[in-house]
C-alpha cells in the first residue's frame, strides 16, 4: 500500500512532537486528524493555553480533537469514524486499548531514547545524568504496558561532551521526524519485522519523572557526576543547591553551566566556595572543584559567573549544601 494514501491519527501535545507532525503534512501524509489536550488555563492572568501540536495543527489545516477522558465513548465514536488506518502518538497520554488497537495497523510511539534502554517520562535527562555517550529515538507498537511495545525502529546519536537537555532535546526532536516518517513508509510496505523487548524490568535504566528534590546536588560527588548532572537537568528543570550564609540558609542557586577542575584533596569541606570576586567561582566537591559558568541566584534572573560576581561580594563565607 501507498503510504500516503494510510489514513493517520496523530496524537501529541509538546514541542517535541511538532516536528513530526510538520514533516508527515509537509511530505504529503494523510493526517486526517490530530489528538491533543484540552486547552488549560495557565500564567498569572490564567488565560486559557493551547499545546503546542494544537497550534501547529491549525497551522496546517488539521481537525483537532481534545477530548477530555480518553475512554469517553463520545471520542471513541469520533475515532471510529475517521476510519484510521495507523495511529502515531509523541508525548501524549497513555491511551486505552480501545483507541490504540482502533487502526487497521496499530499505534505506534515515538520514544527518546535506545529502548528497552530509559523507559519513562525523561528519558533524555537520564541519560546525560547517567554519563552516557550515545542515545536516539525509538519507534514501538503501543500494547498494555508503557514503552515496552514491540520495537519497530531506531536511530542512534553521540551525546556530545557539551550537549544538555536543550540540545540534545533539539536534536532528537529531529532525528525524531524522520523515524517517525521511515517508520510509516515501512509499516505500508510491509517491511516491518517487530522485535519483542525484554520484559524483565531489573536489567534496564529507568527514566522516571524528575521532581525539584531529585535535582538538589550532593557536592560530596566526584566531579564528573556532578558535571553530568548538571547537564542533564539544563535549562529545565535545572540543578540547584542551598545557599549558605554562616551556616544559616540564604536562598537558594540554580547551576546551568559548569566545569571540573581535577585536583587532589584539600582541606575544605565538600561544598565550599572559594572565588577571587571578580572572574571565578568555584565549589569544592570530592576529587577537585566545580567552576560554575551559568547560574541563578533565587530571586534573581540567569547570569554568567562575571555577572554574578558584581553584586555577591561575600562569596568566600558561603557555602553550597
């Protein structure tokens, strides 16, 4: 079969999955509806927000649906009736069977990550937190249980020493459309041998949700943990420490960028700054020093170190903990 003559449902609500959408609407696909959220009212006016993929779908002339309960039997109807051939969902919510079984050729996911490898909902931050050098997105057939449909293809990238979330974010965004468009012309050919992923749970990295406790740095680390942890937290939802001030707490500090200084022990505690006030700034850890780069005093917006060091004159009495 043609695949431009599949009839597809595309369901997805972020950034991350507009691409995707672009590129099967640029190229001819025939998307004959898209799937997202209800619109939430949202920011100090509370003005109600459209998702991201909402707004590129009437961008491009797409029915939308944002039904609120997905196992409504109103919205099924709704499905039915477009008569999908295939579902692709990116970053949507878990669906019920009724809606993912519903096309002739199944739902499938796009992931970011290499499953079975990082399933869960930050997969790209775990990754860069865990000090890996390589991941990519993966397309899967969507069954009861999350990420962990049969696998029906991948595409591998270098994390680079420099990446962060936001970059590497960027990049698989990319990556992310063309699977997603190789994975539809294979499904319609017919040249999709899926392949079943491991079930055992115990043997793979997970990728869970990230919340603001999971993001406080433990300076006790070596430095290249705390390098990466950074970095798999940056620009959001962004590492960050207790400030301390003659061991009284004073607000709190986001750290963006930073660098690692290898150096044998010294007599400070884990946590200590130590800076000349005007062009360095660093924090002791447990195998040398931490420079800080990019960061954001509570309170305060971003800045580099140089910035920052204008107007914190008191840097060698405090601490990070």
């Amino acid at each position: 079969m043609n695949a431009k003559d599949l009839r597809i449902v595309f369901m997805g609500t972020p950034e991350f999955a507009v691409p995707s959408l672009r590129t099967l609407v640029r190229e001819g696909y025939n998307v004959v509806a898209v799937v997202t959220t209800p619109d939430r009212p949202a920011g100090r006016g509370q003005k109600l927000h459209e998702s991201d993929v909402k707004v590129a779908a009437r961008e491009l002339g797409l029915p939308v649906l944002q039904p609120e309960k997905l196992r409504d039997p109103e919205f099924a109807a709704a499905m039915q009736a477009l008569r999908p051939d295939l579902g692709i969902v990116i970053a949507f919510r878990m669906l019920p069977e009724v809606i993912w079984a519903m096309p002739r050729l199944g739902t499938f996911n796009l992931h970011a990550s290499l499953l079975p490898d990082y399933r869960g909902a930050a997969p790209i931050n775990w990754a860069i937190i865990n000090g890996e050098s390589r991941t990519g997105v993966t397309t899967f057939l969507l069954d009861h249980e999350i990420d962990k449909g049969a696998i029906l293809g991948r595409t591998e990238v270098d994390i680079l020493p420099e990446d962060n979330v936001g970059t590497l974010y960027e990049r698989l965004m990319s990556l992310g459309a063309d699977l997603v468009r190789t994975t539809v012309e294979r499904l319609a050919a017919g040249e999709v041998e899926p392949v079943l992923q491991p079930r055992d749970d115990a043997a793979f990295k997970p990728a869970p949700k990230i919340f603001k406790e999971d993001c406080l740095i433990d300076w006790t680390w070596p430095g290249k943990r705390i390098i990466d942890f950074i970095r798999g937290l940056s620009p959001y939802p962004a590492a960050w420490s207790h400030l301390m001030r003659g061991g009284q707490e004073s607000g709190s500090l986001k750290i963006f960028e930073a660098r690692f200084e290898a150096c044998p022990a010294a007599e400070v505690s884990c946590g200590a700054i130590d800076t000349d006030q005007r062009s360095y700034l660093r924090v002791r850890c447990a195998d040398g020093w931490v420079h800080l780069l990019s960061l954001q005093l509570s309170g305060k917006k971003r800045m580099n170190v140089h910035e920052l060091l204008l107007g914190f004159r008191d840097g060698n009495s405090c601490s990070l903990q």
